[in-house]
C-alpha cells in the first residue's frame, strides 16, 4: 500500500513524464511535416487545387490520408493508381467513366481548375505517409486486375477499368481480345484520339490522350490477336 505522499509523487511526477513524452513527440512530428511532406514542391498550382478541394468538399464523400467521408474511393494515391488520364477524365465527365454507377458530381470545371487539382492529388500522393494505406495495403485492392505483360502503363490504368482483356478487367466496354484483328492501327488511332469523331454515338470518353500515349496504345492493341 502507498502512503498518501508516495501516491502524490507518483502521480506528480507519473503526469509529468507523460506531459514531457507527449511535447517531445508532437515537436519531433512538426519537426519532421515540411520534409515529409516536400513542403518545397507546393506550387501556386498545387495551392489552387487545394483550395479547390476545400471549397468543392470533396472531402464530403472521398478521403485522404484517410481523412473525410467513406462514400468514395481514397484518392491519397489515386494518381498513381489510376494515372492522370483516368483522374482527367473523371474530372471531366464522372458518367462517362463510371456508367451507370453511383455517380460523382459533375462540377463543369474549367482545363485549369482541372490542372490545379491534378497538380494537388499529385503533390499529395507523393506526401511521405509512412506506409500508409496500411499493410495489407488498400491500393492493392483498389488497384483494376492487370497482368504485367508488357502493357503500356496508360493501359493498365485506365483502360483496363472498362476493357477487359484475357478475362481480366472491366465490362463497360467490350474485351479487347482479338481486337488487332478486327481493327488497323489507323481505325485505332482514329479511335483513342476521339471515338465519337470515329462513332458518333460513341459511349467510350474522348480521354486526352497525347499522341506519344496513342501510339504506344496501337502497337499494343495490334498483338491482341486472339480471341479469350
Ligand atoms: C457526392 C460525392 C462526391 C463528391 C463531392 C466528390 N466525389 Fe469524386 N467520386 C465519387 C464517387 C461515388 C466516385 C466513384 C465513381 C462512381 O461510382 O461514380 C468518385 C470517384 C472519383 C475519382 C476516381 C477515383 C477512382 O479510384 O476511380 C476521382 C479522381 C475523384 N472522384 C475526385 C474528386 C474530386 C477532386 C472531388 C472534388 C472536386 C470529388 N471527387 C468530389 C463521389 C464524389
Ligand atoms: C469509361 C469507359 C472506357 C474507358 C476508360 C475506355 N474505353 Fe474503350 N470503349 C468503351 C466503350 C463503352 C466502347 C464500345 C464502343 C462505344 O460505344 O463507345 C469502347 C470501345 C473501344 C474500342 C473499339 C473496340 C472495337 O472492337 O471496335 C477500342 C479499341 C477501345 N475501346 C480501346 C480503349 C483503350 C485503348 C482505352 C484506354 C486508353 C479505352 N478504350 C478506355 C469504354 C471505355
């Protein structure tokens, strides 16, 4: 049993080593954001597309860092995940990415306010999180089906949300399998650099390809030969 006094000290000085603990670690942690975060890398661009967030709350369905609400996707390292044609073009026309699904709001951004944003979700992605999404990792998860074959990244980003190819992928658009035979590079590059200019009822989005991205596409599409 304690005495009364002892009980006193050992509180006293029990509270203080904590208080002394809990400074020391919430200086280390400040010490440590502007490298963790690469402090020096937020452009005016990145700010602009931070506000923009704010101010559109998109934090009211999507979170970052694990931060907001659980309606949406994470989006810490969606740039990576889905790369910035896909992000693009989800910013553009969420219908046109998602048919038909619980759909994000259309915002009518301007190139520019879209630009702010990719600059933001790009900035933030490459935010030090130290492990986070936490092991097993959530990106995985999030991540479309793809097979390292030698796809081109743009392929295994985007294009694979809607196309599935050897089984494996989305169902909004058809598979591709076999589409090298059915079609030639220049019906193709036609095609990516904007299908309702090919099919005006077209239901795939123009996704602002480069040219660089298109071609590398064609070549790509031109070995799917067979048939799943
Ligand atoms: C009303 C809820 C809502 C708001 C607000 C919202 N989103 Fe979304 N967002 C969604 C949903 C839902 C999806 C998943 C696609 C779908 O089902 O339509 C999505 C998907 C996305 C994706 C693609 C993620 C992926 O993994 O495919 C990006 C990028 C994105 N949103 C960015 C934003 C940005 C930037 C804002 C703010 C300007 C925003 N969203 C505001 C609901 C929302
Ligand atoms: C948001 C969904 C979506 C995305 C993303 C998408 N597509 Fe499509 N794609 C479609 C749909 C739907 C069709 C069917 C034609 C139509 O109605 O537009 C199609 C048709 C095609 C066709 C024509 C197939 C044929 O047999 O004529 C090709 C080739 C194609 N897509 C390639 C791609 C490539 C390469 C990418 C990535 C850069 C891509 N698509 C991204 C939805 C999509």
């Amino acid at each position: 049993m304690l005495s009364k006094s002892a009980a006193k000290a050992f509180f006293l000085i029990g509270t203080g080593i904590s208080f002394l603990a809990f400074v020391g670690l919430t200086y280390d942690t400040f010490r440590q954001i502007p490298a963790r975060t690469h402090a020096d890398q937020i452009t005016p661009e990145v700010a602009r597309g931070k506000e923009i967030w704010d101010h559109k709350n998109c934090m009211g369905c999507h979170t970052i860092f694990g931060e907001g609400a659980y309606y949406a996707p994470e989006l810490t390292k969606v740039m990576e995940r889905r790369g910035e044609v896909f992000v693009r073009g989800m910013l553009r026309d969420p219908a046109a990415m998602y048919p038909g699904q619980r759909q994000m709001v259309q915002y009518d951004f301007t190139d520019a306010e879209i630009d702010d944003l990719v600059a933001f979700l790009t900035w933030i992605g490459h935010v030090d999180t130290n492990g986070f999404p936490a092991d097993p990792p959530l990106r995985q998860h999030l991540a479309p089906a793809a097979s390292a074959d030698g796809r081109p990244l743009v392929f295994q980003q985007t294009c694979i949300a809607c196309h599935s190819v050897g089984g494996a992928g989305g169902n909004v658009g058809p598979a591709l399998d076999g589409v090298g035979t059915r079609r030639d590079a220049d019906y193709l590059t036609r095609w990516l650099h904007d299908p309702s200019a090919v099919k005006p009822e077209a239901r795939m989005p123009q996704l602002g390809l480069s040219d660089a991205q298109v071609t590398e596409l064609v070549t790509y599409l031109g070995t799917l030969r067979t048939e799943h």
